[in-house]
C-alpha cells in the first residue's frame, strides 16, 4: 500500500507542475498587465510601462517568473495581486470555504437523489417509474446551469421572495447555488447508477442471494449496489473534480464569493499570480480527490486491497 501511495503521489507533483507551467504560459498570452495597470493622467509611454512591469516583476524571461513561483508554492506563498496587493493565500483563504461547502452540499444532494432513483428505475425497468424517471433527467441534462439558475433567482427570490436573490449572507444562500448545481449532477449520475445496477442484478450471485430468501432491500444495497459501487466511486469522484472546475458560471450568477468568481475576475485583470494561485489550488485538490478515490477501491473491494 505504501508503493501505491508513493507512486500516486509522484503522478500528483507531475500532474500539478504541469498544469502550473501550462497555465503560467498561456496566461501570459492574453495581453500584458501593465497596460491595464496604467494610471498615468497623459498618453503611455514605454518608460511607464517598463516602470510597471519591474514592480510587478513581468520584466524578468518567463523561466525566472515560473521558478519563483514554483518556489514560493512549496510554502504555500503565491505572491501578492497586482490588482491591490494583497496576498494572493489571503484572498484564496477567504474564497476557498464558500466553494467547497457548495460544492460538497451539491454533491451529497445529488448522491442523496441519484442512488434510490436510479436503483427504482433499474428495479422497474420498462414500467411506468422507470420511464418517468428516465424523462426527468433527460430534461435535466437538457437545461444548462445557467439558465437553471436564472429561472430559480426568478422564481424563490423576485415572484416568491423566499430566498435571497445573490451573494452569501445566510444558510438560505446555499439553497439555490447548491440545488441548480445538485438537480444537473442528479439528471446525469441517475443514469448511471440506473446502469450500472440493472448488469448488476443480472449476475448470479443476485439469484442466488434472492433464492435464500434475502429481503429484496438487502439485495439491492448490501449486494448489488456495493458490487457496482467501484465504477460509481470512480464517477463521483471525478465528478466532483470537475464541479470544483466548472463551478465559476454558478457563482458568477448567485455573485458567490467563491474561487470560481475570484478566478473570473483574476483572468479580467490579468492578474497572473491570482490566477495561477486559484488554478493550482483547484489542481490540488483534484488530484488529491483521485487520490482519495483510488484508497476508496481497496475498502470496497477486498481484491483490490490484496493487489
């Protein structure tokens, strides 16, 4: 076990240096800040910009800026944000919470919803249930995000007035974010467990359980779900990867004080060690999610754990 931990985590530095060079590149390619930075009161001219730019420190060849930063991230130390100058830690610190409790909430409301619905529709295959089920989260997938959330702002905060329209201010703010992010993960993830179930129930070792006279409920959960629970696991971690990727279109429109919104407004200003901050974060703890998922196989599945 120890190898595998170790062999995991060398893939991880890999994983994230390269994903911190990629992105320190391509950043660099969307126009130089120190134009955007500009205060003079007249026209600009190259000594400003080159004033600029030594206190920034975008003067130094790209190898020197992406070595220090590499430096400074064995510390935890981003640098500071051109935009004000604060810490870009500080600013992730105080981003970070807000993203991951909503992305947690949105994951377990769509675990919660997914696992019965997908193990009714695979026991009722072809019935009523099944295809009721089946058209639910059809149009699930058929509704972007956004629309979603704009149409839930619509509905429980301007007509109804239940629940605050933006912004974090309450456990009521939670509750729009995390359901519009939680009903599409549903739509997608009931289809695979309605999946992965009805090969499952197919196996002989089902027959065999029913055939001692096992409650159905025990068949389903105990034995069928946990045999098909490693492509499950698999899934939902990734899933839960890409939430903490994509979440930045749902915080934008609920205005959530979250990573997503921080790395919108640092890739507006250009903001190189902002966005390279939130970018690594973000690598970090996907991977450490895969990482998390891969321990998970061994207490699933015995064989995996004798391997």
């Amino acid at each position: 076990m120890a190898g595998f931990l170790i062999k995991r985590l060398l893939q991880a530095v890999f994983v994230v240096i390269a994903i911190t060079l990629l992105v320190s590149f391509a950043i660099r390619l969307t126009g130089d800040p120190a134009v955007m930075m500009f205060q003079g009161g007249g026209s600009m001219t190259e000594e400003d910009l080159a004033r600029i730019r030594a206190a920034l420190g975008t003067d130094q060849p790209f190898v020197v800026q992406y070595l220090t930063f590499l430096k400074g991230l064995l510390t935890l130390d981003f640098g500071r944000s051109f935009t004000g100058g604060t810490p870009v830690s500080r600013l992730i610190g105080d981003a970070l919470p807000a993203t991951l409790l909503l992305a947690f909430i949105a994951m377990a409301i769509s675990i919660v919803l997914s696992i019965p619905l997908g193990i009714k529709a695979a026991t009722a295959r072809g019935k009523t249930a099944d295809q009721i089920i089946r058209v639910l989260s059809l149009l699930g997938l058929s509704f972007p995000n956004f629309w979603l959330a704009l149409m839930m702002v619509l509905l429980f905060s301007i007509t109804l007035g239940w629940l605050p329209p933006s912004g974090m201010v309450g456990i009521a703010s939670y509750v729009m974010p995390a359901l519009t992010m939680g009903v599409i993960l549903t739509a997608t993830n009931v289809r695979l467990v309605r999946t992965a179930m009805l090969e499952t129930l197919q196996s002989q070792y089902i027959m065999v359980a029913r055939a001692k006279g096992l409650s159905e409920s025990k068949v389903l959960y105990k034995h069928a779900l946990r045999n098909c629970a490693i492509p499950l696991i698999t899934y939902f971690g990734i899933q839960f990867g890409g939430l903490l990727g994509g979440i930045v279109v749902i915080e934008r429109v609920f205005n959530w004080p979250g990573l997503g919104t921080l790395a919108f407004d640092a890739v507006a200003a250009r903001d190189y060690p902002l966005l390279q901050g939130v970018i690594t974060v973000l690598a970090l703890f996907i991977v450490g999610v895969n990482l998390l998922v891969d321990i998970a196989y061994g207490l699933v599945d015995p064989r995996i754990r004798t391997e």
